[in-house]
C-alpha cells in the first residue's frame, strides 16, 4: 500500500451533528468530504480510501459502530473523532475504541489534518504490526474440527480454497482463520460479497477503473484486487456471479493479471483467492448456471461446514460465548441462560445456523426481562417453530398433548411443548439410546421412560436397542411423571 493512494481525501462523517457541519462548511478545504449518513460514509470509504477520517459523535451508538468496522479493515487511516465539549470519559470511550484523537469542534476548520500527513508512518506501522487474531472459535464437534484441521493445514500455502456450506454457517470466519494463519497475515485480507454488489458496479469494485471511463468515473479508482495484493481476498457468494463474469474471473485467476475498467495498462497482483458457496456448484455446473472450467479452478482445496442442526453439542457454548461477547460490546450486563432454556435451544432446527443463534442471544441480551433466561424467554422472544418431523409425534401423543403446528406462533407454546420436541430432538440423535439420551438430558432413564410413554413418542425402525438399561427401566405401568 503506497502513501499516494492514501492522501486523496479527507472523509467526515457528521451525523446528527449539525454543530461539526457548520465547522467544516467554512473548511474551504478541497479535499474535505462531509457526509452525513452511514451508508453515504462507508460507501466514500471504501472507494476513495481516505487517510484521514474525522467522526461526529451523535449518535454516540454509530460513531462507536463506525470506528470499529475501520479498525476491522486494518487499513491505514487515521481515525479522529469529534465532539463539542467531550468528557474524561468520552475520551476514554473512543480511545479504547480504536480513535487516533478526540477533537474539540472549535479547533475546527483551522486544526483539520492534512489529509497525507501520516499516511507514510501509519502505512509502515500497519505492516510492521502483528498477525491479526484469528476470532475465537467455539469447536467442539467432530465434522467441524476436521475442518478447521484442515484449514490449519493449508494455511501456509498459496491453494485456491473453496468452502461451502449454508448461509451463516462460519464461511467467513474459516476464511479469516486460514488466512490469520497464513504467511499473508500481516497484509490485507478484503471481504467481498458477490451477491451484494449490483453486477454493473462488480467489474469496477474488483477490478478498478480509470477515470473517465464511465459516467460518474472522475476519478481513477483502484479495485478490491488490487488493495488485496500481497494478501488475500474472500469472495463470498461466489456462486451468484453472472456467467460473463465467471469468465473474467477465471481468466484472472489463470493470469493475476487484470486490467482497470477503460485502461489499457496490465496490472500483475499476487494475491490468494478464497471462495465461498451456499449452493451445490456441482448441480450449478450441470444445470448450466455455473461454469465448469472455473468450479474447476477454484475447486482445488473444498472444505464443507455443516449445518448448526447437525452439531447440537456447540449451542451451549455457542449460546454463552456469544452472550458474554454481546454484553461487553454492548456494555450491559450479561444474562445467564437457565438449563432449561439451554435445552430447548439445543433441541431448535436454528435454519440460519450460527448468525442465527447470535440474533438470536443478541435479542434476548435486550429483551428478556429476567437476568436468568428461562423458556419461556424463548417462547416469547424467538422464533420456535418446530422441525416438520415433529408433527407426527404429537399427534400420535393424542388428546391435549399434541403441540401446536409447526406454523403456529412462539407465544402459543407451552413448556410442555418444548420438552417434547427437544426429548424427540436428543433421542433421534442417540438413534433412541435410552441410557445415553437420560445423561444428555441430565434426568434418570426411568424419568425418561415415562416422558417417552407421555408424550406418545416412538422410536424409528432404525432406532438402537439398549443394552444393559433393562434394570433401571420402570416395571409394570407407572404414572407419567410431571
């Protein structure tokens, strides 16, 4: 990254600030940009690339989101804050969040940075700064330690890599792990999401342009390829590409090299390319919709990630990981989840997988009213929906028991209804062992006996037998157990 790519403008984002708006309304400064949202912001971000950024503090809530997604970019820019009559405590507050200064708004226009002043020693301090962590990963499932195995195993190599897997199930952050522990990890690792990005302003976005090359083109504008160089780039959705796309992409996969939209200068980057899928390229392939040279090429290391529902054994930890990182970015006390709620949590289909769960503890950080979350949390603040193999157990339960369909409302559930799913749920995971599903559950097997006969279930054709349990199975015809 060269100093000259970094001094073209100095960014402002003022918010509701009107008092920092006048201040910079007489900067007469021609490399001074103010905007006024967030979108407006992260948009002038990351296409002019300023050195400098100057952040308004109202609301306080978005000055503090705004600076942490900079320090996430590991770009070198300054990042300045400003208020009116800041507090000891404010200052701390941006400080620790990642600001290079906290300014007095008068000191403004006259105190403004030069927008190139630094850009040199921040350039160098970024790359003599150590590897980023590798965000903390909650692994304790078989499937998905392979993965990561896996991934520590390529990390030092320069292999194309290809991870598929549902939506929110960690593609990204196998991604960043691989590349956290790469030789490329003190250089840049840029995110792109392909399916985002309206496909006429892709080419621009990855490869650049040069200015005038199209209406709107007034400046030359370097693309995501190039601003990776040297690092890696992650190119997420991969699988939403347009075929005429596709092909450039290949092309510059064979090469590394590439032109800038309306250049005619050819560019050679050294770059790692990962690629990232919630689809099945192999049927994308043979339904025509995806190339089968470039599936080819980028298929050289495949990692599969499986689903949330296919690795119940991290929720718990999953659940309480996410709750104490929430609580201490948010800055709220955490809550503590009941083992009740932990169970029915685990017993959830959870469709979005891992982003899901964490909406889902976010929501219930702010919602529930209790300090302890109960099931009945759950009930009323997520989504609860049962799986559709469940509806056949509950009608066979007969009576009042039946639990309501899987279209009805979280809030029409009742406890019972819950401990019947999530029992079903660890019994079909055990393939109906008995002995195992009671430690799992944390009750005896002749309290899980008379839950089974309660609620009607029955095991599958497949289901294991039980060596060993008859002496703690209940004799005769016992009562259901509350």
């Amino acid at each position: 990254m060269k100093t000259a790519e970094l001094a073209d403008t100095l960014l402002c984002w003022c918010g509701a600030d009107t008092a920092l708006e006048e201040a910079l309304r007489g900067a007469e400064r021609p490399d001074l940009r103010a905007v006024k949202t967030a979108s407006e912001f992260l948009e002038a971000f990351h296409v002019e690339r300023p050195a400098w950024v100057i952040l308004g503090a109202k609301p306080e809530s978005e000055a503090l989101r705004l600076l942490g997604m900079l320090v996430q970019t590991r770009r070198a820019v300054s990042a300045v804050v400003a208020l009116s009559a800041p507090s000891a405590e404010q200052v701390r507050l941006f400080m620790r969040a990642g600001a290079r200064d906290v300014l007095w708004i008068d000191e403004l226009p006259g105190g403004l940075p030069q927008a190139g002043a630094d850009a040199q020693e921040a350039d160098e301090a970024l790359a003599d700064a150590a590897p980023p962590e590798a965000q903390e990963i909650i692994c304790t499932n078989e499937a998905m330690q392979r993965v990561f195995d896996i991934a520590t195993r390529i990390a030092p190599t320069d292999s194309t890599v290809l991870i598929q897997g549902e939506s929110g199930t960690g593609k990204e952050v196998v991604a960043g792990q691989i590349h956290a522990r790469s030789p490329r990890a003190r250089k840049p690792f840029v995110k792109v999401n392909c399916g985002a990005i309206p496909e006429p302003l892709l080419e621009s976005q990855l490869y650049g342009h040069e200015k005038g090359s199209f209406t709107g083109a007034i400046k030359q504008h370097k693309g995501l390829f190039e601003m990776a160089d040297r690092g890696t780039i992650f190119l997420d959705e991969i699988g939403e590409m347009s075929q005429e796309m596709q092909v450039k992409l290949l092309r510059f996969l064979e090469s590394k090299e590439l032109r800038r939209v309306g250049g005619h200068e050819v560019i050679k980057v050294d770059v790692r390319v990962i690629t990232a899928t919630n689809k099945d390229l192999k049927r994308e392939v043979a339904r025509n919709r995806f190339r089968s040279d470039l599936f080819y090429r980028i298929n050289v290391i495949t990692l599969h990630l499986p689903a949330l529902r296919e690795r119940p054994e991290e929720i718990v930890l999953l659940s309480e990981h996410f709750m104490r990182r929430l609580s201490a970015e948010h800055m709220v006390a955490p809550k503590v989840f009941s083992a009740e709620a932990l169970a029915v949590m685990q017993g959830l289909p959870w469709p979005g997988n891992v982003r899901e769960l964490e909406n889902a503890v976010e929501r219930l950080l702010f919602l529930a009213p209790a300090d302890v979350i109960e099931p009945a949390h759950l009930a009323e603040f997520l989504d609860l929906s049962p799986p559709a193999a469940a509806a056949p157990a509950a009608a066979a339960s007969g009576g009042d028991a039946a639990a309501p369909s899987p279209a009805a409302p979280a809030a029409s559930w009742k406890i019972e209804d819950l401990e019947r799913v999530h029992i079903e749920h660890v019994l079909g995971a055990l393939k109906w062992n008995k002995m195992r599903a009671s430690r799992a559950l944390g009750i005896n097997v002749k309290t899980l006996y008379n839950k089974i006969r309660a609620y009607g279930l029955t095991p599958p054709s497949d289901a294991e037998s039980d060596p060993g349990s008859a002496e703690e199975a209940p004799a005769g015809n016992p009562e259901p157990s509350g």
